[in-house]
C-alpha cells in the first residue's frame, strides 16, 4: 500500500450536517425509477439453424471421452437447460473454457427481446468480412500510450479526443470501425448474440457480465477501441481518458461530453440531465436521488470504493467474480457471484448516467445499449484502472484467477486493421505487454476504512431468542421485507497468522430474482437490532448485492450470489472473540420477489 501516497482524506461527519441542509443545487432531486432491460435470446427458427438435429460436437479432450459420453446429452439430462442443479458437484473434468465462436454464428433476433420500445437496435452481429480468424499478436508500438484522467486533460487532447470519435461517426455504418459498430460489440456480447457452440454448448449462451470474464473482457475491448480511434487520427500515441470517478475532483461527469452542445460528436441525447455536471456521481445509486449533501456523498463514494477494493476484495473472486466455464449456465451459473467493483460502482455509474426519461434508461442504463455513449468507454477505461490498482496495492490474495479455465477463455475481436482475431484473458494481463498504463492519480478512498457504530455490541449474543440461527431458517428466504439472521462462524480470535492464510467471508448465494427488474438490497452485519440504518462508512454496512436487469426471453429468473469481507469487518467492530453474526438484509428496490437460498460464513484461503 505504501506506492500509493494519499492527497486528500474526506472524512465526512454526517451527523453534523443540518436536516436543512440535505439538498443541495448540485445533487438535484429526481424521482423518476430507472428500468433498465438486456438480453436477446436468440429465435428459435435461428437456433435451429445452428442446433442439428444429432449435434455432431467436437469436443474437448476430456476423460470422459474414454468412457463415451456426450457431455452435453449428461448435463442436459441433468436437469434442462435453465436446470437449478448444483454443478459443482460434477467432476472437473467437464470444466473447459469459454470460447468465443466466429462471428459467422451470431444471432440477432427480436423474439424474447425486453427492451421495450428500444432506441436502439438489437440487431448487433458485426459485418462478415469473410475473414478467417488469426491469432493475436502483442504490438510492438515504440511508445507506450498513457490513459489521461478526463478531467485533468488538456484542451489540445481534447480537441484529439473529439477528432477521432468524430472520424469514427464519420465511418460508413457496416464498416467494422464505425462507431455505431463498436457499439453493437457490447450488445452481441451481453444480450445473446453469441453462444458457447465453439465449447460444445451451443445451446447456452455467452455472456461476459456477472462472472470473472467482465473485467478481461471489457479489457480488450477497450484495446481494440482505442487502437482503432488512434488509427483514425494517424496517431499511434493515442489513448483513451478515464473518468475518474474515484477520486473527489473526478466525480463529476467531464465537462467534454457536454460542451458546445449537439455539435459535439461526444454528446448523446440520452443521459441523465439532473446528472450533468456539478452533480456528483452516486457509487451507491438506486435508482433514486438521495438528496445527499454533496460533501457526503464524496464521503459515501469514497467509503465504498474503499469496501469494493479492499475490504471486499481479498481474493480472485470476490474481485473478478465467480467462475464461469463451457456449459455454464450464464443466468444459473454453477458459482455466479459478482465481483466487488461489477456490481458495485461499475452498475451504479451505468444507472446513474443513462436517461431515466427513455423506456429502457438508454443509453448508459442498458447494456443493450449502452455502447452509443461515448461515456461508455470512459468509464470502463476507469473500471480497467481499478484492476490495475487492486493489483497494484501489493494486498496478499490480489492477484488474477490462475484456473487455466480463466487463462484461456477467448474472445473474438475485429482489429485496427480490421483482421479478425481471437484473444485470450492470460493475454491482457500485462499492461506493459499491452503498451498503455494509467496517468497516475490519487487513491484518497485508501484512507477510508469504514468507522464503527458500536464497538463490542456482543449484538449476536443478545439476539440469541430474538433472531432465528440460520439453520433454524427457511430458505428460500423471501425478501420482501428486512430480514436477519444469526450465523455461526468457523471460528473465533483468529490470530494474525490466520488471518494472512485465509479470508473470513460472508457468502450470500442462491439469489434469486426476477431479472427483468433492477435489483438492489443492503447487506448489514452486527447493526443494532432494531434499526438497519449504518451508513456507507460504517463498518457494520457490508455492502450490497445490486444487478442491471438480463432478460432472456421467457425465463426471467435469475441466479447470482454476493461475498462481503469480514476479516476487517469484526475487527472494526471489536467482536472477534463472538461465536456469532448478525446479519440482516435490506431490500432497496425490485425484491419483491427475490429469494436468498443460503447464508454462511466461510474461511476462504488466499493463495
Ligand atoms: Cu459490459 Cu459496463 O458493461
């Protein structure tokens, strides 16, 4: 942690501030709920054309091979396409990784699409070159590009920004350059353009969010994107500017996607205008404007980043997000938590931005759409950063998944050459490798390990009669309204050597929810019995589970699961030496049918 030198330490003293003053110019009231949609499955009639009849699959060398099974047959005997059962408890050697197929087997379709009266289309299949698809090779530019932070750049840079989007838009549409295009990746990729036939799976989609493939994924396509922008201006220097929404004097949207109006080829109609700047961005957005004075809400944004990036991601998964292999299920994934900074300031910035007036929130607050807005790639640029800064920080347990099935999942992208090239996640590891890296900014959430609200409340202990344990429970636990538990740990007075070998996790899985609707419920440990009030920077707040919708057709029910840190949690809070946590879960918005299968404590190794 000691590379990282802090400038700035927002503490924010809530209680100080008057009930008066808890509206300001800059955070503006607005009411309106986003409804945000994603996911095409793909027609029927087109999934026959890619499905024959006896599926002739080449699969994988695998030991099951020896004994003459067809894997897909065995998993869909298993259960069903959309089956709820366990696969972990299938052997290993079904594992393989994702892999992208060729373009030449992407679907668009309308059937099953939710976006409602969409703006944009769905129709997302990038133009076929008839190329065949070549191996990536690293560049050997001689400068490294260096990613400037937005709202430090210089009006010449933006001037060079906004040359290259404008030459993008300049672009015939079916060009594979074009901006409208680049784009359609996103969508292809999250809303069933693809599915996983080049794995042996061709009737299972592909989908890169809610998984540890959202960060490599995203990753090159930011590559290609900006490689292609620098090429459009003849500038092989070129690189993309990051919103740097973490840091107090970035957290407002940058003022170059909104100067000089329409003529601007960084502006979209569709944004959120209460959300223009001076207003602060909101890391834990809801969907609704809190009103939060705007000094707190720096505070609220830095205490969160703090949990997404420490306290909360102390291992490859609770970072990255769950596994996620060939046969998978992308919507009832055999281990589908989300990573800390995914669901967390990644979604929060998506709603925030997109247009609450548009039927789907476009253009940020819909996957489906939200390539159009060149705020996209800005703020995936800073996401990106994240990676690199959580790795950097040094954190025992901070290191990338080394499951060959992470290391060699691929996917297939149109290059600044316009060649079709397969990439893999072990290839985007090394930022050195890649020829760009960051503008150094502050890291001033370093300094915001959340404060207690009581110390040594031994709250578990006085519930005991008051709270149901967890094995006296009945799971699915509806969440309709504030629910709490009592769990036991596997240990107590965990000694520092403890500590540096294993995590202690809390796990939330089997989530289940309508995912057509946007999701949001927070998550509180050892808060006192009969409030749920801790606030973002206290420590008894854990963190919250909170999903963009992912519509498939007809099956709207979804599956994920959340990993909050407790190691610095109990500290914090002095209860150590307790047998038990309280932990109660607050719904926010669209739980009305959402169900919790299982809650547990557990000690996670680090690696
Ligand atoms: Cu692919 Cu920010 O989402």
């Amino acid at each position: 942690m000691s590379s990282f030198q802090s400038f700035t330490t927002f503490t924010t003293t809530t209680k100080t501030l008057s009930t008066s003053n808890r509206r300001s110019k800059t955070c503006p009231k607005q009411t309106q709920r986003f409804k945000i949609s994603c996911n095409v499955a793909p027609d029927d009639n087109e999934k026959l054309l890619i499905v024959p009849e006896t599926p002739k699959l080449i699969l994988p060398k695998t030991s099951l091979d020896t004994v003459n099974v067809d894997r897909r047959n065995l998993l869909l005997g298993l259960g069903g396409l959309y089956s709820t059962v366990n696969l972990t408890s299938l052997p290993a050697a079904f594992a393989e990784p994702i892999t992208a197929p060729d373009i030449s087997t992407c679907v668009a379709s309308t059937k099953g699409f939710q976006a409602k009266n969409a703006v944009r289309t769905n129709a997302c299949c990038p133009p076929a070159l008839s190329k065949s698809v070549k191996p990536f090779v690293f560049p050997n530019d001689q400068a490294i590009r260096i990613r400037p932070a937005a709202h430090r750049a210089t009006p010449e840079y933006i001037a060079k920004y906004k040359a290259a989007i404008q030459a993008m838009r300049d672009l015939p549409d079916d060009h594979p350059h074009s901006f409208i295009q680049q784009a359609k990746i996103h969508c292809a990729y999250c809303n069933g353009g693809y599915s996983q036939i080049a794995s042996g799976f061709p009737e299972k989609e592909l989908q890169i969010h809610n998984s540890w493939l959202f960060f490599p994924f995203h990753r090159w396509y930011l590559y290609f994107y900006e490689r292609i922008l620098g090429k459009l201006i003849n500038d092989p220097t070129f690189a993309l500017p990051y919103w740097n929404w973490d840091n107090p004097s970035g957290m407002n949207l940058p003022a170059f996607f909104e100067d000089e109006g329409k003529k601007n080829p960084a502006f979209d109609a569709y944004r959120n205008v209460n959300h223009l700047a001076p207003a602060i961005v909101d890391i834990n957005y809801g969907g609704v404007d809190t009103g939060t004075p705007c000094i707190q809400q720096i505070g609220t944004n830095l205490s969160l980043m703090y949990k997404q990036m420490v306290r909360n991601a102390g291992d490859p998964l609770s970072f990255f997000g769950g596994t996620y292999k060939a046969g998978d299920d992308a919507k009832a994934n055999n281990d589908p938590s989300v990573g800390s900074v995914e669901a967390g300031c990644h979604t929060a910035v998506h709603r925030w931005v997109g247009d609450p007036r548009m039927p789907n929130s476009e253009d940020m607050g819909n996957f489906y759409s939200a390539g159009y807005d060149p705020v996209f790639y800005v703020h995936h640029a800073n996401v990106d950063r994240m990676w690199k800064v959580w790795k950097d920080l040094g954190i025992r347990g901070h290191t990338e998944p080394k499951d060959p099935d992470w290391l060699n999942a691929s996917y297939v992208f149109y290059d600044e050459n316009q060649e079709l090239v397969r990439v893999y996640n072990k290839d985007c590891v090394r930022l050195d490798k890649l020829k760009y890296d960051y503008q150094f900014a502050p890291l001033p959430w370093l300094q915001n390990r959340a404060v207690p609200r009581f110390r040594k409340s031994k709250i578990a202990a006085r519930s005991i009669g008051k709270v149901k344990l967890v094995q006296e429970t009945k799971f699915p636990l509806k969440l309709d309204k504030i629910a709490k538990v009592l769990v036991k740990r596997p240990a107590v007075n965990r000694s520092k050597e403890d500590k540096e070998k294993a995590n202690e996790l809390l796990l939330i899985k089997g989530i289940r929810f309508n995912s057509e609707k946007f999701v949001k419920f927070d998550v509180f440990v050892n808060d006192q019995d009969d409030v749920s009030a801790s606030s973002p920077e206290e420590s008894e707040f854990a963190g919250s589970f909170s999903q963009l919708p992912h519509n498939q057709g007809d099956d709207m029910l979804m599956t994920s699961a959340a990993r909050f840190g407790l190691t610095e949690l109990l500290e914090d809070v002095d209860a150590e030496d307790d047998e038990s946590i309280l932990v109660t879960l607050v719904p926010k918005i669209g739980c009305e049918d959402l169900t919790i299968g299982e809650i547990k404590v557990e000690l996670v190794p680090i690696e």
